[in-house]
C-alpha cells in the first residue's frame, strides 16, 4: 500500500513525478510541486488528454490563451489534447500534490 501524501525522503528541489499505473490506455501519476512552475516559454502541449485533481497545496494553471486559473485542493480539470498550457505557480512553502490521468481520445 502507498499513500499520495507521503513525502518522506524526496528530493522536491525538483518536481517530482511518479508513474502509479501505466497500460496501453491510461497513464496515472503522482506529481509533486514545492515552488515550481514551468518558464514562460515552457507550454505543455500533450497528444494525451490529461485529466487532474489538485490533492494539496495550490497552483495556478494558464493556458496560451491567456486565461489563468487558480487551483485550490478538490478542484480539477480536463485539458483536451494538444491544448498548450503551464504552470504558472505552485506554492513555494508548501507541497502541491496534483493525481493527473493522461489518456487517449476514443477513436
């Protein structure tokens, strides 16, 4: 058994992502953020849905849009494919536990 809210013995200088399930379907991973973010140039731009819930902590998201959202712990979110989004924060003084699910758009 392993609990998401363990963070004993990790190095968070880093973010810290961890692979839980892995098939040919579904991706699920643990993420953990300690005042990272991605440059302002760093888009995400995933061939993956990614569907997320923000654990702990807190977080923003902006999308290239220019629309920004703020993430508190329970609220989550589906980002389609190929949507370019980052992140803009994360809390410096705290943990932010994100459980993200990638998968593929069904055919």
């Amino acid at each position: 058994m392993q609990n998401l809210f363990e963070l004993a013995n990790l190095d968070l200088k880093n973010e810290f992502t961890e692979s839980l399930v892995t098939t040919s379907a579904v991706r699920i991973e643990r993420i953990i953020s300690l005042g990272h973010a991605n440059p302002a140039e760093g888009w995400f731009d995933q061939s993956e849905n990614e569907w997320f819930v923000l654990l702990s902590g807190e977080a923003a998201l902006e999308y290239q849009s220019g629309k920004t959202v703020r993430l508190l712990p329970g609220d989550h979110c589906l980002i389609p494919s190929n949507q370019r989004h980052r992140v803009k924060w994360t809390k410096p003084d705290e943990p932010t536990v994100w459980l993200a699910v990638f998968f593929k758009s069904e055919e």
